[in-house]
C-alpha cells in the first residue's frame, strides 16, 4: 500500500478524533462563551477559579434588630392578594383566589415569617456579608396594567432600591433592583434573589417539591431534591425556580443578564429554595428580572412564558392532549356549575365519554372478535394440512380471500383513544378546582381517598369481571385486580373517582354488548 491510498483513511481519522475531542471533552468553565444558558456544573467544596467556586449559602444580616417600624403594603388584583412588607422588603404573603362549593377560599403558598427566620423572606436580596434586612417604604403607585412597590436600605457602601411591579391582569411579578454606590468607595458586592417554593400546608403529605430550570435546548429539566443537584449550580439561567404539584415559583426573564448562576437550597428539612447569584459589582448598577408566581394552568402560564407549559407533561400525543385537555376542563367546569360538586361532575363527564367513545370502542371489540375467529380458523388449517404446506398456503389464501382480515382497524381505534384518556388524566392529577373540593366521603379530590374505599372498589370490579373470563386466567386476573388496587391506593381520590367509574361502565358496556349480541 503506497503513500496516496493511506491519505484518505488517515484524514478521516484524524478529522473524527477531533470532532469527538470537540463535541464530548469537558469544557473549560473559565470561558463564559463555552457555557450555555442552563448548564449543570457540581460546584466545588472550596474555590477554585472565579466561575467555580463554592455555592454561597448562608446570609449574614447587618441589623440584629428593627431600625423602623414594620410597615405592610396590600396589592389586590383580579386574580390574587400580595402583601409586602419593608422587613426584607419582601412578599410576605401570597393568596390565590378559587372557588369550592359555591364558596370562594383563597390559597396560599406563600407566608409571613418570623423575626428570627429573616433569611425565609420571599425575594430577600443577600449580599456576602452585612445584608440589609429593614427597609425603608419609599412610595406606591397604580400604573394601567400594573401596581409598584419600591423599598431603600443602605449597605456598607451605598444603598439598594427594590421595586415589585406585581402585574393586574396575570401571575408575573416583576422585581426591578439597583445599586448605588457611595463616591470614593472600593467595596465590591455580589447580590443573590433567595426566593421559596410553594408552600402548601394542607398537601405537606400529597406534595412533591422539585426545581425547574431551562436546559441547553431552552425546554425545561426538572430537578429532584437529591445530594448531587443540592450541590449543583445552573449557570445562566433564563428560567430558575420551583414548583409543587398545582403553583410555580420561578424566574422566567433577565433580560438585564443579573444571574450567573442558579441553584437550590433546603431550609427545614423540606423547603426548597431558589437562589440566583448575580454579578460581583463596584458600580452603580440596576436590573430588572420577571417572575411567575402563579398556579399551573395553562392559559396562564402562556400570557407569561409558554415554556412553563411543559410542567403540564402531555406526554407523545401533546398535539393531541393538549387542546383535548383544555376542552375536557372546561366540559368538567361547565358540569360542575350545574351539579356543585366535582366528584359527580367526573362520574358524569366520564359518563359523556364512554357514550361519545361508544362506537370506537364497539369497532375495536368487533375487531378482536373477528382476528379470534380467523385464528381458529387458521389454526384449524395448519392442523388439517401439516403435512401439506402446498394445501396450507392455498387454504390460507382462500380464507383471507373470503372473510378478509381485520388488521389493525381494531387496535387502531383505540390508540385513537389514548390521547383522550391521557389529557383527562393530566387535568385530573393538576387541576386546581379538585383542591378541596369534596365528594361523599372524601373531603378533598386532590389527596388519596383516606379510607381506600375507591381502590377496594376498583379491586371488586376487576374481580367481578373476572368471573366471566376464561377459568384458567381467573386466579391471574384476581391477583391483578388486587394488585392495580394496591399500586393506586395512594394516588389522588379525583383520578381514581374517573378510572373506577370508568372501569364499572366498560364492564357494563361489554355485558350489554354480549347480552344484545352486537359483537
């Protein structure tokens, strides 16, 4: 082999080792221009370079008490109260306003703390040492679309002025900051925005708490609460904070690029806290950053940022779900203002559906009726001509030539079906409206049904349909009832309220199938 007929495979080679060098070495996190917005770095345990360096945690306040009097400013809008407070000059309480049972009752996810639980305040700005925590009020105002707030207090070296722009007609809530330093001064600061999750009390046993960030791809990774992510950091997010199962608590705009990195905290063994740590500054400065502190509804979170709809999780058919989901929602609310009651309002649309789905579901069932008859048939065939795969294959030809096959006509009618029953479920594990709502014996839809009577029964229904099956399945299909009961015992009462009513009517259409002999 001479010189020339080795150029070729040795370039490729050469240009694939650099490609792969590229694309799968670690990057230098020094370069600000090799790091992407959302990207996860494990912060070290002491500094290493500027950019990484440990996650700075704690908050060390200047005033050990109250320079001025406690001072509390209400904003009522459409949609919600916001009480702020010069103490942090932060939002001390949040209440959202729904409607159970002809009755309206606010939720809260967001309280008043203590005087010694200072680094709890909702959007508290924390400097490295000698944060001010009593501010002065310095003025309020009405806009057309929105209220502000805007709150001074002084720090070694100049003075911090933090204005709250909380928006009339959606959940976004503006927070606009600025430092003015002192002539002649060196000090250098660097700020961090602590805010909380959402906090729900009642639900402190149903609730899950996780952190959402943008990724590299701009969608949204959500973020357990493990070891690794607590000693994690996300460098320059876009979107940073946390949600429960029904409210988000995150950034969603910086267009004024304050935050370097992004990560989480644990206060009290279960709250997590998001922490957005700004540049280090020497100058007079000033930003403006964008929050969502609202609940999880869809038209809602897209006025603000349409990413935060992927916490509502439609899974492949979202083309599909999606717009079924909305429409299901507002079938089940147009139920419920007839009937004030959610639990008959999902037996009913429930109900709407097996009717609406009725001929999906008789095609689907004469399909599978069809393919059994046909494999007997064709079984009976093999048997007949094994001897014979001349006779067989003509046989076979003959027969399908008759009766034709049903193909995947069946089964395709109910994959049609799947996307439905997928958007119901999402609107029934996230809807708000089943928070306290009760239903019979269970007082709130949206936690699991505290006696188990809805899963024992689900486990008597698939029992009962049992006894119709086939003798040498029936002892396997008892252990799955009694298994699915067990694995949805502890799921929310208004998702098991819509899959055991659906269970008892599929039964019942499949009998009244039988019985008239329809399939």
């Amino acid at each position: 082999m001479n010189i020339k007929e080795l150029l070729f495979p040795l370039s490729l080679l050469l240009f694939t080792t650099i490609a792969l060098q590229y694309y799968f070495s670690p990057k230098d996190a020094s370069s600000e221009e090799s790091i992407k917005s959302g990207q996860r770095f494990v912060a070290p345990k002491k500094q290493e370079i500027v950019e990484r360096k440990p996650l700075n945690l704690e908050v060390d306040f200047k005033d050990s008490k109250a320079t001025r009097k406690s001072l509390s400013q209400e904003i009522n809008t459409s949609n919600a109260f916001y009480e702020f407070s010069n103490d942090g000059a932060s939002l001390v309480r949040a209440e959202f306003r729904r409607t159970w049972a002809r009755k309206k009752e606010p939720i809260e996810t967001i309280f008043p703390v203590s005087s010694v639980e200072k680094e709890k305040s909702a959007f508290l700005i924390a400097l490295q040492e000698q944060t001010p925590y009593y501010y002065q009020f310095i003025e309020k105002k009405e806009q057309p679309d929105s209220y502000s707030i805007t709150y001074k207090a002084d720090f070694d070296g100049g003075s911090i002025y933090k204005t709250f722009v909380v928006f009339k007609d959606t959940y976004k809530l503006d927070l606009e900051i600025s430092f003015k330093f002192k002539e002649g001064t060196n000090n250098k600061i660097q700020p961090r925005i602590i805010f909380p999750s959402p906090l729900m009390p009642e639900m402190k046993r149903q609730d899950i708490i996780t952190g959402i960030t943008n990724n590299e791809r701009n969608s949204i990774s959500v973020i357990q609460k493990n070891e690794q992510n607590l000693e994690s950091y996300w460098a320059y997010p876009t979107l940073f904070g946390t949600q429960n199962r029904y409210f988000i608590h995150a950034l969603v705009a910086d267009p004024d690029h304050f935050v370097r990195r992004g990560y989480y905290k644990i206060v009290d063994f279960e709250n997590l806290y998001s922490i957005l740590e700004g540049p280090e500054i020497s100058q007079d400065s000033s930003w403006k950053l964008s929050f969502y502190v609202g609940p999880k509804e869809d038209d809602a979170m897209a006025a603000v940022d349409y990413r935060l709809e992927q916490t509502l999780n439609y899974g492949w058919f979202s083309f599909i779900s999606k717009p079924v989901s909305k429409l299901l929602l507002e079938i089940l609310n147009f139920v419920n203002d007839y009937v004030h009651n959610y639990g008959i309002a999902i037996i009913l649309l429930t109900l709407l559906m097996k009717i609406f789905l009725f001929p999906f579901t008789y095609r689907a069932e004469e399909g599978m009726k069809k393919r059994a008859e046909i494999q007997k048939k064709m079984d009976h065939l093999r048997s007949k001509y094994k001897n014979d795969p001349q006779a067989l294959a003509a046989a076979q030809a003959e027969l399908i030539r008759k009766h034709g096959l049903p193909g995947l006509g069946g089964l395709l009618t109910m994959f049609l079906q799947l996307p439905i029953f997928w958007a119901l479920s999402i609107i029934l594990a996230n809807a708000i409206e089943l928070y306290k709502a009760p239903f019979l014996w269970i007082p709130d839809l949206s936690v699991k049904d505290p006696y188990y009577i809805l899963p024992f029964l689900m486990a008597v229904s698939i029992i009962f349909h049992s006894q119709a099956a086939d003798p040498k399945q029936r002892f396997s299909t008892i252990f799955i009832g009694i298994l699915v009961a067990a694995l949805l015992s502890n799921i929310a009462a208004g998702c098991l309220v819509y899959i055991v009513t659906s269970t008892v009517l599929g039964i019942a259409q499949s009998m009244m199938v039988r019985r008239l002999k329809l399939v």
